[in-house]
C-alpha cells in the first residue's frame, strides 16, 4: 500500500455533534445555513483539512479553527463546533494570505454547484461559495493558496495566479499535500518519494532530507515547517527544511494537519489523529485535545 495514501478518517467520538451544532444544510450554495437551525447533530466521517484562520479570525494565536469535512465546513472555538454554509465535501481546502476560504470537491444533496466543484471559494468565512473555475472538470485532493496564487492536484500539477486560469506544472512525483510559504512563495509537496521543494513556483524541485516519509506538511512561519511523519511522529523544522525535531514519542496516525505562530511567538500545530482533535505547542511532546 502506498504509505502516502489518504484514508477516510470516521470520528468515533465526535459522531453526533454537540448542541452547538447545526444540522446539515441542503440549501443552495449561494444560501447560508439557518443560524438558529436546531438538530441532534451532524456526523462527521471524515477530516480532510484543520487550520486556524489568523487573518479573518483575529490574528496570530488567536482566530477559529476550522474543519474541513466530508460534510462540509465546521468553526470549532471554545469547545463548540458550528457548522457554516452548505454540505459540501471539501477534499481540499486552503486560506489565501488574503483571508478568502478556496475549496474543491463533491457538492452535497441540494447544492448548486457541480460535479466535482472545480476550485470554488468563500468571501463570508465558509457561508456561500461560488465556483472561480474547472466545475465539472476538477477534484483538487491536494490544493494551498499563497502571495502568488494556487495550486492544486487533480491528476496533474495545476498552478493559477487568479483561480480562473490555469498552467500545468511538471512535478517529478505525485504530490499527497501540498503548502506554500506565505512570506516566501516556497512550495513543499509531500510524495512517496521524499518532500519535494520549489523555489521557483513549481520550475524546477529538489527534495528535502527529512528523517523519515511525511505524509502531510504545513508552514507556520516563514522558517518553520511542520510534518507528520508516517510512524506517526510529529516532525518540526526551524531553519525551513535543513534541519528536523521530532516528537518524543508518535502522536498517533495524523490524517489532518495545520500549523501557525502564536502571539507569543510559540508554533500552535493543529492536529486530527486517532479521531481526536489535538493541539501543541511544544512539537507534539505534549498535546491537548480540543475536540
């Protein structure tokens, strides 16, 4: 089996939601999910994305975390996990520097979107979306946004400058996650074949020396880098990629993974392993759970 290959991750203990929940929408995508909307919860099977949003959601330390889902997207603060918008099965999600939300996947029952979405983005944190491009056409499982635009793998390396058009780029091994450097454009693509790195938007790549496979991987900072590591250590880079920590002891299987700089200047990883939602912010020695 390919080590790098994405599995479905079913929430044992989050399988109805709490009363801080919505239920799921099957309204139009263009509609917002009710507010008030009252429910026993929604069944979260998988989690494809974590990331907190620091630019819309309050700046570094602060912001909620989001999840990214088979059924749609979830804000989790302060416990609570609130569904926004519409059922959407959002295979790839990333956030722009510029705080807009880009998605790709499935459209849930009642959604007016296509099949697959294409690149579809968010301007109200996840209550609409529209299609930007390729509806019909593309399933990005792999897709990150940065200060020069997106990339996305559907079968093939596609980078764009504006979400509408598109140039295919060569890539030496099929990536498994892809994330860009927010400050840098640096572009990092997780493969069977080790991390590969681009300095140049995806001309040209090199591979990185890691001390084992890393299956996902996520910039916190211009300088630091987070990987899960396939035995299911938690592996840290703080000089962009020369040289690796790794985690005392394994986190456990990693299946969703962010990373950002907190206000006092700690690295927040953010974690979905063992169908627990975790936090760290000593390179994953110690966890909480948040969820």
């Amino acid at each position: 089996m390919n080590l790098l290959t994405r599995r479905s991750l079913v929430l044992g203990g989050l399988g109805l939601l709490g009363t801080g929940a919505l239920a799921a929408c099957a309204s139009p995508a263009q509609t917002p999910a009710p507010a008030e909307a009252s429910s026993p919860g929604t069944a979260i099977t998988h989690v494809h994305a974590i990331t907190r949003d620091t630019v819309t959601g309050g700046g570094a330390g602060a912001g909620t975390i989001l999840l990214a889902t088979h059924e749609g997207l979830f804000h989790l603060q302060d416990g609570e996990l609130t569904q926004m918008g519409p059922v959407v099965d959002l295979m790839g999600f990333t956030v722009t520097p510029e705080g807009r939300y880009l998605a790709s996947g499935h459209p849930g029952p009642g959604t007016d979107l296509p099949e697959p979405v294409g690149l579809i983005e968010s301007t109200d944190q996840g209550q609409t979306w529209q299609v930007l491009s390729r509806g019909g056409e593309s399933d990005f499982h792999a897709l990150a946004a940065g200060p020069t635009g997106v990339l996305g793998f559907d079968g093939q390396l596609r980078a764009s400058s504006n979400g509408r058009t598109w140039d295919i780029l060569e890539i030496p091994s099929a990536p498994a996650a892809l994330a860009i450097n927010p400050d840098t454009g640096i572009i990092l693509a997780t493969t069977q074949d080790g991390v590969l790195r681009s300095t140049d938007n995806g001309a040209t790549w090199n591979t990185l020396d890691t001390p084992q496979l890393i299956s996902l991987i996520a910039w916190a900072e211009e300088n630091t880098i987070v990987g899960a590591g396939i035995d299911g250590h938690l592996l840290t880079s703080t000089d962009a990629g020369d040289t690796w920590t790794a985690s005392d002891q394994p986190v456990g299987e990693i299946t969703a993974l962010g990373a950002s700089i907190t206000a006092d200047g700690e690295i927040e990883v953010l974690m979905v392993a063992d169908s627990t939602v975790l936090r760290s912010t000593d390179g994953g020695n110690t966890t909480e759970q948040l969820l």
